[in-house]
C-alpha cells in the first residue's frame, strides 16, 4: 500500500499524498468502498481525503450517484496529474532503496597516508573489479576527520580505540613493535630490560627531540616507563623505518609498516616480551539504521582480504607461507 511519510499541506485529514492517492483509488475503481478495500481503509475515510482535496483545491473533483463515482472534467485532469505524480514518487522510493541494496554510486573513503600506499592501492583496485558499477573516491591523510562534515563514507583508522559517536569495525590487527637493524644492536648491544633503553638512540614518532619517556606493561600487569635519548622525531613512520634500517637507532612502528622487514631480517626484534596496548585497523562509519551496500561491501571486503592474521602480523612464518600470500 502507497503511503509515503510525508508533511501536511495546510488541511485536517490524512496526508496529502495519501489523498491524492485514496482519490485516484476512487477514479481508477469507480467506488469509495473498492479503492478503501484496495487501501485497507474505511469508505467514510477514503470520502473524507476526498473531501478535503476539493476543499483545497477549490473545485469539485467527482460526480457522485447512488450506483457509481465518476472524475468531473476538473477530476480527470487531476487524477493524470496525480498518477503522474505518484508513480515518479514510487520511482524515486526505489532509486534510493535501490542504492542502500545494490553497491552503486560514489563510494568516498579516507585512511592514513602510509596504510593507504602500502595496502588499500591493490585492495580498492580489486574491490572495483568486483563492483564494477561503483566508482571509488580515496583521500590519504593522517589527520583525524569527521565523515559526516567531510561527507566521507568509510574512514579507516589505525589506533587504540576509543570511545566515539562513530561506528567501527575492526578489519584487522597491528601490533607496536620495537626494532632496530642487526648492525645498530652489533655495534649498541641488545636491550635485555626496558630500562636499557635509556642509553639507546631513540627514533621517535610524533614528539619533540627533547627527553621522552618509553611507556609499557611490565609483566605483572603493572605500567612502567624508561627515559628515551631521541636523536630523530619525526610524524611519518617511512622516515623513521628508513632510519632503523641505516642502523641510526631504535625505534617504535606498527607491524603493518615493518612486518616485512622483520621477516626479511633487516629489522630484529626489541623487548619483544614488553607489551604495548595492541592497535587495532578499524573502518568507521556514522550510526545509520540503513547502512548503504556499497559502505557495507567495502568494509565486508577489507576484513575478508585482511583478516585476523595479516601479511604484515605473519613475519614469524615459514617464508613459503609468507609467499603465499603475496
């Protein structure tokens, strides 16, 4: 049944478009109790919309008999336009039921710079030529957005999270780690304890090159924290990898940044028994009763291809495994 939610129009009674719709009910059946049984409404209230439709518009829209209900001329033309009306509503209605079923249109996301060019390049490539009738827009940056200001579909964010009016879901895990090259540790010696990292050079991200403190979780659950010497700061997580492979120092970065490295061999392990508040890689989303498809197979997609064990959380497995899944 045709009853679209929309305003009043100025007059007592049912919606307008619901009259407009009892009304063409009336013509297309020729009788009040036949377009109610087509409605599931009473005869006296598919008369009354009647009613006040003429009231309105000033002008009588049937001629009533005791044996059938026929459009005046004034009606008829009514009753065209009404059908008119009525059907580009119900085409609407489903073009945009049709866009919250169906992956289609413009689907606009953003994620971090690094994340972005080292993982979501090949993953949207083949997100595309699954849903070829959806066109991508994606914008890097490490910025914190609001997708609704911004008018973003999809925001994918690496962190430990917080509590947010934004709904996420994460797609896979990223540990932080502590590493440094094999020649750094030959030339510094290996830390054994947190504490030996306050005679160590620091390549820090996201402070001053000032004195800084290391925070972890000790083994019986308890918060400790060591001084740090940092010799480079730096906001991009390249710079500072780039910087542990030259042997310049000891460094903090997300498994997903350096997981290849330590397979490799060129970045080794730090404090590997020292933990961290793991990070999580999660897609967030505004709330939104009806989650549009193409927001939702995307995010489907990216925790399919990531999963909870990554290429970059694999460093620790057999190299052909590792292969496979390049």
């Amino acid at each position: 049944m045709f009853r679209p939610n929309c305003i009043q129009f100025g007059y007592n009674g049912m919606d307008k478009l619901e009259a407009m719709n009892a009304f063409a009910k009336v013509v297309a059946h020729g009788s009040y109790a036949e377009a109610g049984r087509a409605l599931g409404l009473t005869r006296s209230a598919v008369s009354k919309a009647v009613m006040e439709l003429e009231q309105l518009l000033g002008a009588r829209l049937l001629d009533r008999t005791t044996r059938r209900v026929s459009p005046t001329e004034a009606g008829l033309s009514y009753y065209e336009r009404c059908l008119d009306i009525l059907s580009r509503i119900e085409e609407t209605e489903l073009q945009v039921s049709r866009l919250h079923d169906e992956p289609k249109g413009l689907l606009r996301v953003n994620a971090p710079m690094s994340f972005g060019m080292l993982y979501l390049g090949d993953a949207i490539a083949a997100f595309m030529a699954a849903y070829p009738d959806l066109n991508v827009e994606l914008t890097l940056n490490d910025r914190f957005i609001d997708p609704v200001e911004e008018g973003v579909d999809v925001t994918i964010r690496i962190a430990v999270l917080t509590d947010s009016s934004l709904i996420a879901r994460k797609i896979a895990p990223a540990r932080r780690v502590v590493v440094a090259s094999p020649a750094y540790l030959a030339a510094h010696g290996t830390p054994a304890v947190p504490d030996d990292l306050a005679s160590h050079r620091w390549l820090g991200y996201g402070a001053t090159v000032a004195l800084q403190r290391w925070s972890y979780t000790k083994a019986d659950g308890t918060p400790g924290s060591v001084p740090l010497k940092m010799v480079l700061n730096s906001n991009n997580g390249h710079i500072l990898r780039s910087a542990a492979l030259a042997g310049q120092g000891i460094t903090e970065l997300p498994t997903f940044l350096i997981g290849c490295d330590i397979a490799a061999g060129s970045l080794k392990l730090v404090l590997a028994d020292h933990g961290r508040a793991d990070l999580g890689i999660y897609a967030l989303y505004t709330p939104n009763r009806y989650l549009a498809a193409k927001t939702r197979v995307f995010i489907d997609f990216l925790a399919a291809r990531f999963g909870p064990r990554p290429e970059w959380e694999r460093f620790d497995a057999p190299a052909a495994e590792r292969r496979s899944l390049r």
